[in-house]
C-alpha cells in the first residue's frame, strides 16, 4: 500500500494547508495512508539537508512530500512540494473541483485579489448535491485565518469584548472573578477583557482550557484502550484556540489494561505504558485537532457540556474545594515566567489556594517544548497585534 509522507516546518502555511488536504482525502479514501512530520522551524534547513542527502533528493523549500510504496522502510519516490503534492491527489482523484475550491478561496479572500473591497461574497454551489463536502468546504473557509473574514471576526470580537471589560472596570466588585470559555480566540478574549478592566486585578481572570484538554484526554485514552475519564493531569501550555503544547510528564492512567490486574485506585504514569513514542511524536496531535474538527462541526452540545464542566471545576477551585495537589490547565496572564511576553494570556498548569491561583510547583519548560511554546506566544503576540491593527 502507497503511504504519503508530509514534513514541514511547524509555522509554513503551505505544510498546513498539505496537513489539511491529506486529512480530507485520508477520512473519504480508504485507501490513502499519511504519515506526517513537523519540524520545529530551527530545525527545519539541518533535517532538510539531511533527508535530501540520504535519498539522494534536491528540495529547498517546506514542506518536503513523497511517497513510500511499503508501510516500513522502502525506498521513497519524492512528490516535491505542496503545488506538487495537490497536482498528484487530482490526478489520482477525483476531487478536482474540490481542490481547485480549497485553493482559489484564500486567494479570492486576500488583498490581492481585490484590494479595494470590503465585502466578498461566495456562493457555494455544487450540482451533485453532497452537503457534506459542501458544508465542508464553508467551515475551511469560515476558519481561514486571514484577509477580509479575518479582520472582520476580529473587529467584531474585539469591540464586544473591549465593550464587556468596560462594562466590569465600572460595575462589578472588585473582587470579581471573571471566566472566559469558547471555542476560538479563546486568549484573545480574556486579553481584551484584562486590558478593558485595568482597575480589576488581571489574576482574577483566566481563560478556560478543560475542552482542549478533554480532548487530548480523549485520544490517549482511545491509544490506551481506557475510558477518557481514565486519564488524568493532562498539561496544555499556549493558545487554547491555536497553537498549543501537550504535557504529558504528570499525566497518569488509571485502569490500565496490562499483564497484570490492579484495583481502580491504582494508575501508572501515561508515559511508562504508552511505549509508541512514534505515534506520540507524529500522530498524537494531529489527532487531537481532528477530534477538535468533529466537535466543532456537531450540533454544539458535546461542546457545551465540556464548556459547563470545565467552568464549575474552576469555580469550584477558586473558591476551595480542590485540596492543594490539584491542578488544572487555564489561560492566565502571563508574568515573570519562562521569558515569555507579559502582554498575552497564555494556557498554564495552576493550582489555587486561598482563592488565588499560582503556577504548578515543580513544572520546568525548557528545550524543544520551550522552543514551542515560544512559537505559541509569539502566535498570541500575532493575535494580540491584529485586534490593534484591525480595529482602528
């Protein structure tokens, strides 16, 4: 069986959109196998060099695609890039339109296209009538993060949320403790809010992260044959609604199903029974974003029932009810830790005490998770300018 292999740099917008057509072809084509590589991106010209140079391949740019005709070792037959990489899935399916579609519209919603209008307006017609690919194709678009829908979204959000911290800064106590929880822009919200209520303390803010968490909780426990209420102390630092990084060294598993039976009290570090370190490196996160995807494009209730949970929890937490030792996963102002900018609200493990919370004792960052979690401030910086930038 062929098996497409992508790698990228972790931030190329081409590698993205490669991610996203390979997972649309890999969910309608049984027959289609992926397997993806991100690199962090100062890593990227060395691996680069690298793989071309053990297979006897010229490549300069991200992402590198090719295509192995055996599941494990086999020689690799290079595709080239993303253009490369699409004019290969048209040619050996039959979703031209479609992909001529996923194509053409960031283009038409960029600047260059029309660089003197304000509203575009697209019709999605298809005569076979698959609503599915459709309605498909209008959350690719909705979701796109530039141009003119861009811009618009975070016009709108940033006035209502701007509007929402005024309104706090002058009514409410002092003491109040404010939630933000959704689906997107989750940091950015919470941001506007701490910049639009500055006689409120920004540590009475936070942004809630158990959705995401719910979800990477959901996939190990899929890998490790668990129920999701099974895994516990999963970590996600960054942006809740963007780029983030799973933590799994204080993660632990209870009803391990192994060699030996223990009782239901008893769990084992996730780390020391997940033995595919592969699939943690390769797979792990792309799955984590597609079950994002399924529970986005749902009827909205599995996601409210997640939203309402991880809301009580950290009620519960700030006012006592959790003992010392647990820690949960939130968007909070960040200050004096990792040199990270102090002008974003980034997701972090913390715990409370005495209606206050702190940072998660004992949890370092440093090497490749500190490169990444770099690469997530400076995401939120990038968010946290664009809500300037578009709104005046």
């Amino acid at each position: 069986m062929a098996k497409f292999v992508l790698a990228g740099k972790a931030d190329c917008p081409l590698y993205a959109q490669a991610e996203r057509l390979a997972d649309t072809l890999q969910r309608t084509l049984p027959s289609f196998k992926v397997h993806k590589i991100p690199v962090l991106p100062s890593e990227w010209e060395r691996w680069l060099e690298l793989t071309c140079n053990k297979n006897g391949w010229k490549h300069e740019e991200s992402p590198l695609i090719w295509r192995e005709l055996v599941e494990q070792g086999g020689k690799g037959m290079i595709l080239g890039g993303y253009n490369d990489f699409v004019d290969h899935c048209q040619v050996e399916t039959d979703i031209a339109l479609c992909l001529t579609s996923q194509i053409l519209i960031p283009f038409l919603l960029s600047d260059e296209a029309f660089p003197d209008v304000q509203t575009v307006a697209l019709h999605l017609l298809h005569l076979s009538g698959d609503e599915e690919d459709m309605q498909t194709l209008k959350l690719d678009t909705e979701d796109l993060a530039l141009g003119l829908l861009y811009r618009q979204r975070v016009k709108n959000l940033s006035e209502r949320y701007r509007e929402y911290g005024r309104l706090i800064d002058g009514r409410a106590d002092k003491e109040v403790k404010v939630i933000v929880s959704g689906m997107s822009f989750v940091n950015m919200r919470c941001s506007l809010l701490v910049e639009s209520a500055p006689s409120i303390n920004s540590h009475q803010f936070v942004a809630i992260a158990s959705q995401l968490v719910n979800e990477v909780r959901a996939v190990l426990a899929d890998k490790l044959c668990v129920m999701p209420s099974d895994v516990m102390d999963v970590i996600v630092w960054g942006n809740i609604s963007g780029r983030f990084v799973i933590d799994l060294r204080w993660a632990k598993v209870f009803n391990y199903p192994g060699a030996i039976r223990v009782p239901p009290s008893f769990s084992q570090p996730v780390l020391r029974v997940l033995y595919d370190r592969k699939w943690l490196e390769t797979e792990f996160k792309p799955l984590v974003h597609q079950r994002r995807q399924v529970l986005l494009s749902n009827t909205g209730r599995e996601a409210a029932i997640s939203a309402t949970n991880g809301i009580l929890q950290v009620l519960k937490a700030w006012h006592g009810a959790y003992g010392p030792d647990k820690f949960f996963s939130v968007g909070i102002t960040c200050t004096d830790f990792y040199n990270l900018p102090h002008d974003i609200i980034i997701s972090a493990p913390v715990t409370w005490t005495e209606g206050k919370w702190s940072l998660l004792k004992g949890v370092t960052v440093e090497g490749k998770m500190l490169e990444e979690l770099n690469l997530c401030a400076n995401e939120l910086q990038q968010v946290w300018h664009n809500t300037h930038t578009h709104t005046k």
